[in-house]
C-alpha cells in the first residue's frame, strides 16, 4: 500500500471504526437496561436462595468399606 493511503486510513481506522464500536456499546447498554424487568429479577433471586439453600447431593460423607456382605 502506498504512503498516499495514510490520511484516509488513519481517518477510518482511529475515528470511523472507534465511533462503530462506541455506538454499539451504547446501544447493547440502553437494549439491557430496557430489557430489565423487577418481577423477572425477584423470581431470580428467589431460585438463587433456593439454589443456596438445597443440599448438595455430592456433599455426602463417603461410605467406608465395610468388607463383603
């Protein structure tokens, strides 16, 4: 590529392709704010406490040998 493309590339690149990128953040924030929804939000957490609250089935004290039966 010849030094004659560095002006147009620079303005793309540093400028064009920041304010894509800036633009989409801004709409992925506003699209996840909206999308938030309190009563959504409560039955979350409420099978969050639940999740903490079952015992795990893997947390068993292992059987110890006893030998043949």
């Amino acid at each position: 590529m010849s030094g004659e493309a560095g002006g147009w590339m620079w303005l793309l690149i540093d400028v064009g392709l920041v304010l894509i990128l800036a633009s989409a953040l801004a709409y992925g924030a506003m699209a996840w704010r909206k999308r938030r929804n309190p009563a959504v939000d409560d039955i979350r957490d409420r099978a969050t406490e639940n999740l903490y609250r079952r015992r795990d089935p893997e947390s068993r004290k292992p059987r110890l040998n006893q030998g043949p039966k």
